[in-house]
C-alpha cells in the first residue's frame, strides 16, 4: 500500500513524543514493504518555501512547506496572547494546508493518510483528506483539539477559559474542519473518554492503541546496579506545566543520598542550568538524543514524570520500560493506564510536593526490590512493542 504520514513536526524538527511516533511508524511501515511519504512543515525561507517539496529521501520521502501563519510554529512560547489566539484562528480555517495535502494527494496517490498532530499544520487537512476520496485514521496525541494550547492543567478544569462560549466555539470549528475519520486512533482510555465527552468523534470508529517502543533491540542490562546514590531521571520539556519546579521542591527533602538528572530544553532552561550550579545533586545534560538517552536511563533507578498538566502517554515511560526502569509520575490523565503502582513504578497526586516526596523515597528505601524488577518491567513493555503496533494499524488501514 502507499501511505501518507502528516505531522505538524518531523524530525529533526521535533519537540515531544508526537513526532517519535510519527516517525517510529512511517519508519516500520516502509520496512513493512509500503510505500510511505511524510507531509511536515518547516520554517519559512523565501516563497519556495510555502510549497510542499521533497526535502530528504531517507526510507520515506518527506515533503516539508511553510504553512503561511503570523509565525512558525515553533515560536509560539514567546508570543503574546492575542497573535497566539489569531495564529490559532488562521490554522484553524487556513487554505495552505488543504492546498499542500491536495497537491501531494494528487502526486502521490495513497490509499491510506494517516495524520497525527494538526495544529500548525492545518486542522482542515482532514476535511480535505476525505474530500479526495482518500482512507483517514487520525492519531490523538493531546487536548489540542478542544483546547488550543493543548494543556488542561489540574486543578483549571473549570476555569473560566474551559466553560467559555470561546472553547465551545473553536470545538465546534474542529469538528467542522476535522470532517469524520475512518478511525481514530487513541493511545489511552482517557483521552478517547474526554473528547467523546466533549461530543467529538462520536459518529467515528474509535481504537485505543497505546503508542509504540522504539524500534530494535532491548538494550543489555547494566552489570551491577549504582550503590552509592539513588539517581532520578526528568526528561521533557523544561517548561512550568511539566512540574520541573515541583521537583526541585521535592528534592529539599533528601540529602545527599540522592542525585537528579535533568535531560531537556525550554523556556526553564537557564533556571535548571542554575539549579545545577547551586546544587551539586543536579546535572543538566540538555537536549538528549533517543541514542544517548538509552544510555542515561541504563544510569539511573527511576524516571520522574511530575507534570501538573493532563498527559497522555508521554513517551519517556515508554523508553523508561524498555531499560527496566521504575517511572514516578503524576496520577493524572492517561498516566494511570501504563504505570502501575507498586509494580512498574509510583504515581502520585499531581502537584503534591509531599506525595512526590513519599513516592521517591518509595524507590530510594527499597532499591533493591525495584532493582528486582527490572526484569518484570521489560516483560510488561512487550505489550507496546512497535510490531504490535503495526499489525493492528495495518488491520485498520484496510477495514
């Protein structure tokens, strides 16, 4: 089969778990034997630049354009309120990426467009998909179609903002701009139960279908297991919703027995870099590469998810099970659905200091328990092996 994969990012553009997937997944199927191309976006350069091109041919050709907006994408955290609320109005209704998705429909002819992320792209790419006649299985990855930043934090679920006519009003354009899938992908429970809450998707074929591991091997384990320090891994982005600050917090309650590193880049950035110079327990590696982030989680007894917005299956716990590591995460959103307390890590109350507290020191005390685990938490990652995936989304793409 030919395959179109459309992503707001792709990398190297890249700056969550949205476009791994995207990318885990184009990757696959091409290895699979189908023919695959990527449609994405890039920074603007020049005119040439608002017309999709083959930019790279690695195993899938990849056409990149600049969907004419206020700004590119990538700059919306320094951007005040009310160019992001236009930014999001033009994306919603632009013609550019209908236009791009149309003339790569028609130069490459698939059976099947299966889309991830929208915003920044065009949301009415999917409207403009079913137009040609084409097969459509769209990929939730986040809130971001019901709220256009794409964070619902805990504890502003009634915030003024979230019962406004405007959410309502923006819901409502979606769904228009959207059209209806075939299938609609979702990787948790929660996050197809809250857009069907929110009276979207409902009249469309829906599957949970947690996101992929990385592709190959499971890495070797370690020899022997770090004696002297309990170390913590925070890897993300270095924003306030991800909770960085939350931990920095929690760490005041240990002494020296205990190291964090940080792995990651935003808007917190020099503030992290900050807290490593003040305090000899942080290290700050920056922006870590998938290769050598397999080498960091070999190092450390645990991931820290300590987000204080909904998350949906944030890929680093994914990578966390593929070594056999713990993850202590925030009991919010679709979390709940891949750690399981006492067994493949510690979920605690988002926001709580005391309860992230009590659930690091959870692996702190009992090292060794957890340490025996190891081999249990990569048994219970085979479930979410990217073969798996693949023959489920091959079944879709053609029923």
């Amino acid at each position: 089969m030919k395959v179109g994969i459309v992503s707001n990012l792709y990398p190297p553009e890249a700056r969550g778990g949205a476009e791994l997937v995207a990318s885990r997944v184009a990757d696959a199927l091409y290895e699979r034997g189908h023919e695959v191309f990527v449609l994405t976006t890039q920074p603007f350069d020049g005119v040439r630049s608002l017309f999709p091109r083959i930019r790279e041919r690695t195993l899938e050709s990849v056409y990149r354009f600049f969907p004419l907006n206020l700004y590119g994408l990538r700059q919306d955290r320094s951007v005040p309120f009310p160019l992001r609320a236009l930014w999001h109005l033009v994306d919603l209704f632009s013609p550019f990426g209908r236009r791009a998705i149309r003339h790569v429909i028609l130069d490459e002819d698939p059976d099947v467009v299966i889309t991830h992320n929208l915003k920044g792209i065009g949301i009415s790419i999917g409207r403009e998909i079913q137009r040609q006649g084409v097969r459509h299985i769209h990929t939730l990855h986040d809130v971001q179609l019901s709220i256009p930043s794409g964070l619902l934090m805990a504890g502003e679920e009634q915030s003024w903002l979230n019962r406004s006519f405007l959410r309502r009003w923006y819901e409502s354009g979606v769904k228009r701009e959207m059209g209806t899938p075939d299938v609609v992908l979702s990787p948790s429970q929660f996050l197809a139960d809250f857009y069907r809450e929110r009276g979207m998707f409902v009249d469309t074929r829906m599957e949970i279908l947690p996101n992929p591991l990385p592709s190959g091997h499971r890495p070797a384990l370690p020899d022997k297991r770090p004696r002297m320090k309990t170390r913590f891994l925070y890897v993300g982005q270095l924003e306030p919703h991800k909770g960085i600050r939350l931990l920095f917090e929690a760490l005041q309650a240990f002494g020296e027995e205990v190291e964090l590193y940080v792995a990651g880049e935003g808007s917190l950035t020099q503030e992290v870099i900050e807290m490593s110079e003040r305090d000899a327990r942080v290290t700050y590696h920056g922006f870590v590469p998938l290769e050598h982030l397999v080498q960091l989680l070999e190092n450390i007894d645990a991931v820290v998810i300590p987000s204080l917005c909904y998350e949906n299956t944030p890929t680093v716990i994914y990578e966390a099970y593929l070594i056999g590591a713990p993850v202590v995460a925030a009991r919010i959103g679709g979390i709940p659905e891949l750690v399981k307390g006492g067994e493949t890590g510690q979920l605690f109350m988002a926001g709580s200091v005391k309860d992230l507290v009590r659930a690091l020191r959870d692996i702190h005390d009992r090292r060794d328990f957890w340490w025996e685990q190891t081999m249990a938490i990569r048994e219970h990652a085979k479930q979410y092996a990217l073969d798996r995936y693949v023959d489920r989304l091959e079944g879709l793409m053609v029923s």
